[in-house]
C-alpha cells in the first residue's frame, strides 16, 4: 500500500486501502500498524483534522478498530 507524508509530530506517513477498508499508519518512533474496517469518512476526518495525531489518538482508541503491528 503506497503510503503519503503527513505534517504531524507523531505520525509519519499514511496510506488506506479504501476497498479492504484497511489504514496503515506509520509513527515517527519507526512503529507501523495496519487498522482494518475503517471507514473512509474517517481517514478524511483525520487527514482534515487540524492535530493529526490528537485526533488519531481520541478516535482510533475510541474505536477500537482491529490492528496489529506490521514490519
């Protein structure tokens, strides 16, 4: 999944899959993770938030949407 540069000060780089629903997340630290059944209303939400990783971290712990670590 090809992945693009976020201006955020803990998250690196994004990339979603709209058909699997699946959202990887790339974290300043080098950490990877892949997020499934995320909606693509809420990959816009995030990327149109005005703190990245805030809403990130008050949505996806919200929701605890299915993940797991990747390399």
């Amino acid at each position: 999944m090809k992945r693009v540069a976020v201006t955020s000060s803990s998250l690196r780089a994004l990339g979603y899959d709209p058909d699997a629903k699946a959202l990887e997340v790339e974290f300043h630290n080098g950490s990877q993770y892949r997020y499934e059944q995320v909606p693509a209303e809420v990959v816009q939400a995030l990327l149109q938030a005005d703190s990245l990783g805030r809403y990130f971290n008050q949505v996806f712990k919200a929701q605890q949407y299915p993940y797991r670590r990747i390399d």
